[in-house]
C-alpha cells in the first residue's frame, strides 16, 4: 500500500471521530471527513452495496482527489470502509477523479477511474492530463493495474482534448464483452461528446466509435455518463457543465440530462427519442445507478452542484453528501422516481389527517420535524375558485423558514430557501413546470437535517435542496389564499447507525 493510501486511511479514521453523527445527516451519506463530491462505483457486489465518492478528506474544500468508500445492506444505513485510491502514481498524482465499477467473471471488483497529471502550459497556466485508469480488489483493498493507463490521449479521435476526457463508465454486455463510455468534448469548440471503447476483458480498451454528439443541445462538457436499460428502453444520463436554461425544463449551470431511446446491441448504435432533466432543484449532480439483486435500478446523485456551490461554514466539518438512492422507471415516456423503498423500513409515528379543509395558515398537532417523510396530497375545495398560491414552510421557527409552494395558475412547484438561515449569498430558489386539474397535486417531502427532496405526483418531478438551518427550526405550517382540502402522512425517520 503507497504511503499516500496509507497516510489518508490513518487520517480519516480519527478525523471521523471527530465529527458528532448529529452534526451529519442522519441518512444521507457524508464523506467520512472533509470533502465529498460525486458518487462513484456504485455496484453491487458480494452482497453489499457498495459507493466510492470522489474525496478530500483534509479540508471542506475541493482538492487532490481520493476515493472514499462506503458500503450498505439496504442504501439507506452507510458503514465507512478505508479510502480505496490515493492519487500515488505518476498518471495519477493530480487526482483520482470519478468513474464507476464492476465484478469480473473471477470475482474481481474493478474500478475504471480517471487519473490526473498536471501539466505546464506554455502560457504559464496549468492543465490536468486526463488517463483512463484501472484498480483491482476484493471490496475493501484494490490494486492500480500495472498497465495503467489503460487508455490515453492516444486512443482519442481527432479533435477530442486531453484536458476533458474523463469519467469512464464500463458494462459488460451479453456476449460477454466490455463497453467504456467516457465524456469528452472537442478541442475547437467545446461541444460534448461520448467515446466508446470496446475490451474482451475489462482491462484492454480499443475504441470503437464517438458514440454521442452534443450538436450545442445541452451545455458544453458532458460528464460522468451511465447507460443502463429501464422498461424497455435505453437511458442514457450525463451531467453537461455550462447549460442554457430553457422555459420548462433546464436551468442553467451544471445540469443533468437523461436521455430517453434505444441501444442496437449488434452495432453498438445509441438511437435518441426524448430527454428530461433528473431533477429541478438547485443541489443535484453528476448521479450514477446500480442495479438491485430484485432487478430494480437506483440511482444516487451528488446532493450538491458545482454552480451553486458556496464554501462552508466554520461550523462543519464535512461538504458535502449523497442523495437519497431513488428507483426509476418510466411512465408515459418520462422517468419517474420515487425514494428507494427500503427507506419505508425506517417509517416510525404515523400522524395522520384526512380531509382538511383550510384557507389562511394552519398548524396541525405533531407534524413537526427535521427527519421525516411526509406525504401532502391537495386539492381546490371549489375548483370554480381555484387557489393562486399553496405553501408549505418548514424547518421554521421565529427567524428561518425554507418552503416548497404550488401555483396552479402558472403550473409552477418552486422550492426556496432565502431564510433558511443562510450566511451565503448562494441561489435560493427554482422552480419546475407542472400543470394540474382542480389544483390537484401529490407532493412527498423528504426532510433529513441538512435536506429536502420534493417528489411530486409520485416522482414526475423532484426538485432537491440542501439547507443549514440550525436543529432547533423544526416547524411546519401551511398556508394557500383559497380553501383547499388537504390529506397529510407524516413518518419520523429513524436512521441510525
Ligand atoms: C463532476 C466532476 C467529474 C470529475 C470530478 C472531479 O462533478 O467534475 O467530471 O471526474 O468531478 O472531482
């Protein structure tokens, strides 16, 4: 094991007991000290789920980057295991950046990451070379191929930059053959694109296609892909940097793309039919998915974005942390996502109200919390006197609140978090497009201490968004211009470790 490995993994295990469990969320995944961004090798394998993360445990900011680990019986209870890479070779001194994982036919867990190699330019500025890079383990301790870099500047296209080349994505296909899919964008004009590469064993890589072209849709870079089936089709995700806002489904800044369509197996042909954003919020990025023993595929994303980003505070010690794991599927052609189901398991204290009729603001005994799963079903009293606007504020007290609020007319669900306490000037608000009949909408909020998820109409939008606001703040009340009639299921949940 290199003295870097060896050094990170002495200093993780005490930096985490430094930091309190109540001062980390309570399920969603934290790095074990310092930094965290994008989830990394989310497999299963040998019975465990397993997620890396793209790490920098020495400060809250990023930095050189590691690989922290993580595993889990069930997604929602994390146990820290020791870093598994450290930037400690020559090809990979700069960073280990993202990538994702796989079991080989004997047993093996292979890791295809990135590795980094700074490199002066002659305009005195500095670049990372980009090297696809390959680790071998049991799950715990993993090996750098002795052949790395299995990929280099050598097997790009024409045009194709060194710089960005990066986050390999590897699936084995039915004949038992390997894919890579690696982001990538041209030297000239920035447009992102997909290299495919093609291995009889996981470890020899020859390229095959571009598999991909941006053609200046989606912004600029594309990152961190994944490919997997769902229902049929082919989806196809990337995280793009630099994109365009558009009316009803993309903001601006990093973003992430699910593309909707069809793979020819025989030609190894990626056929687009639609696209949609993976989340309407402010903190989302660069996910990942795994597929359960049962068949369902889950996906995980960093509760963070590069855009909307503010250093820290003082007061924590970590940056930082992963979202709830979600189950996709597809319903009128769209993906829909809904909180993986085992997180139902840790459901405790059911308040439950039918039926309420309000106008004005409203209070309702024990619906109250910062860890909860509440459930809001609602609906105009009069539909010929429809409502303007409906809100839901929470983690409120006397000075903070953050809310998620309706407003039929527009066909507007915007979460926001101006007074949630905030010490940063950061992005406090977004908005998704959603039409309704009657004001009718399903709204399911998922609270952790630093959090909220909205999933509405089970899963056809989610907007996500962290917040800082002190414990204490665990109010909730509603309030809505017109009288509506409300159904409300609250469960506390009870993670714990
Ligand atoms: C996405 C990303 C990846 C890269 C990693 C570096 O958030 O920029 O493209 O591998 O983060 O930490």
């Amino acid at each position: 094991m290199s003295q870097r490995l060896q050094e990170v993994r002495s200093f993780e295990e005490d930096a985490e007991k430094r930091i309190p469990e109540c001062a980390r969320p309570m399920f969603h995944l934290t790095a074990r000290a310092g930094w965290m961004n994008d989830p990394n090798g989310f497999s299963y394998y040998q019975g465990k789920y397993h997620l890396f993360y793209q790490y920098h445990p020495y400060k809250t900011i990023w930095g050189p980057m590691y690989w922290g680990h993580a595993v889990s019986d069930d997604l929602v209870r994390w146990k820290f295991l020791p870093a598994a890479l450290a930037p400690d070779q020559e090809y990979d001194q700069d960073g280990c950046f993202s990538g994702t994982a796989i079991e080989l036919p004997d047993g093996t867990h292979a890791l295809l990451y990135t590795g980094v190699r700074n490199e002066n330019q002659d305009d005195g500025t500095i670049e990372g070379v980009q090297t696809q890079c390959v680790a071998l383990g049991n799950g715990v301790d993993y090996v750098k191929y002795e052949k790395n870099p299995v990929l280099d500047e050598r097997d790009l296209p024409e045009g194709a930059s060194r710089f960005d080349f990066r986050d390999p994505k590897i699936w084995r296909k039915g004949d038992g053959s390997y894919r890579l899919l690696v982001g990538s964008r041209s030297v000239r004009d920035f447009d992102g694109k997909l290299q495919l590469y093609s291995s009889p064993n996981g470890l020899d890589w020859t390229f095959l296609k571009t598999l991909i072209e941006n053609r200046d849709r989606f912004g600029r870079m594309w990152e961190c892909p994944d490919i997997f089936p769902l229902d049929g089709k082919t989806i196809l995700i990337v995280s793009p940097q630099d994109m365009l806002a558009t009316d009803n489904e993309y903001h601006s800044g990093n973003g992430t793309v699910a593309i909707i369509g069809s793979y020819d197996d025989e030609t190894d042909t990626f056929i687009e039919e639609s696209n949609q954003t993976l989340d309407s919020g402010i903190d989302f990025y660069a996910p990942q998915t795994v597929e359960t023993p049962d068949g369902r595929r889950v996906m995980i994303g960093w509760f963070q974005n590069w855009d909307t980003l503010k250093p820290p505070t003082h007061e924590r010690a970590w940056n930082g942390q992963m979202s709830t794991p979600r189950e996709l599927h597809l319903r009128n052609g769209r993906i829909v996502q809904s909180p993986v189901r085992e997180l139902e398991t840790y459901r405790r204290n059911p308040v439950r109200y039918s039926d309420v009729l309000f106008s004005g603001s409203l209070k309702l005994d024990g619906i109250r919390g910062r860890c909860l799963d509440l459930e809001i079903e609602l609906e105009a009293d009069d539909p010929n006197d429809l409502y303007q606007k409906f809100t839901i504020n929470f983690a409120e007290n006397e000075s903070f609140h953050s809310s998620v609020s309706y407003k039929p007319g527009k066909g507007s669900l915007k979460i926001d978090r101006r007074y949630s306490g905030t010490r940063r000037a950061f992005l406090t608000d977004r908005a998704a497009k959603i039409q309704s009949v009657n004001g009718r909408i399903k709204l399911r909020l998922i609270l952790d201490r630093f959090s909220v998820e909205v999933f509405a109409n089970d899963g056809e939008n989610v907007l996500s968004m962290t917040l800082y606001t002190v414990q204490s703040a665990d109010g909730i009340s509603f309030h809505c211009d017109k009288p509506v009639r409300m159904n409300i299921t609250q469960y506390d949940l009870c993670v714990s470790s």
